[in-house]
C-alpha cells in the first residue's frame, strides 16, 4: 500500500514539474529554438569526445565506440528531420526500464550514462 501511494505521489510530482516544462519548450520563438538545437549540438559533441576518452582508456572498444556515436548522430538527424526539440531531461535510462537491476549506467533521458550502459564493466570507476 505505502508502495502504490509512493509510485503515485511521484508520477504527480513528475506530471506537475514535466508538463509546464515542455510546454515552455513549445513556446519558444524561432530563434531560441536554433538556439536549442545548436547547444544539443555542442552537448552530442562534447559526448562523443568523452566516449573517445573511454575508448582510449580501454573502458570500451572501438567498436563500441563508433556505435555510440553513431547512434548519436542519428538521433540528431532524426530529430533534425522531424522539428523535435530535445527534451527536458526526463525518460529511462539506457537500461530501458524496470528489468534492471544493480549498476547499469543509465543517463537522463536514454542518455548515454556511463561505460557500464556501453557494455564495458558495471561499476568500474573511469580515471
């Protein structure tokens, strides 16, 4: 019972905080809305350059890598091609949902989290 009454206190609170959120986003003037989408840009850059770090560092493989960055890039293009604006920050994490459990490295918003989300070990510290 405390259970049910927590999940759903939360989905008000998240409901109450996301909705005025998004809306904002919608009410943007054309030139805020470039301006969105050219910091998107610079945070898709700024992450591809952290997944180069983990590859250097052996956190992850090359492979692995190039298919990060890959699917960053086509989530850009996709939203590019669609209008979308990128979100405020609130979904899963890369783990996808209630079946994970423990350490998966999951990020806000299917975000890229850390190794442990690209298949490199759970829980091991990056330097």
């Amino acid at each position: 019972m405390k259970r049910r009454l927590i999940i759903g206190i939360t989905m008000i609170l998240v409901l109450v905080f996301a909705v005025p959120a998004f809306a904002a986003l919608s009410g943007l003037t054309d030139k805020q809305k470039q301006e969105v989408n050219n910091l998107q840009k610079q945070i898709i850059d700024l992450r591809k350059q952290m997944v180069d770090k983990y590859v250097e560092a052996g956190q992850i493989t090359a492979e692995q890598g190039k298919a990060i960055k890959d699917r960053a890039d086509q989530a850009q293009k996709y939203r590019e091609d669609n209008n979308i604006l990128p979100g405020a920050g609130l979904g899963k994490g890369s783990c996808g949902g209630g079946g994970c459990r423990g350490n998966c490295g999951s990020g806000a918003r299917g975000g890229f989290g850390g190794p442990a989300a690209w298949g490199g070990p759970a829980g091991q510290a990056v330097q």
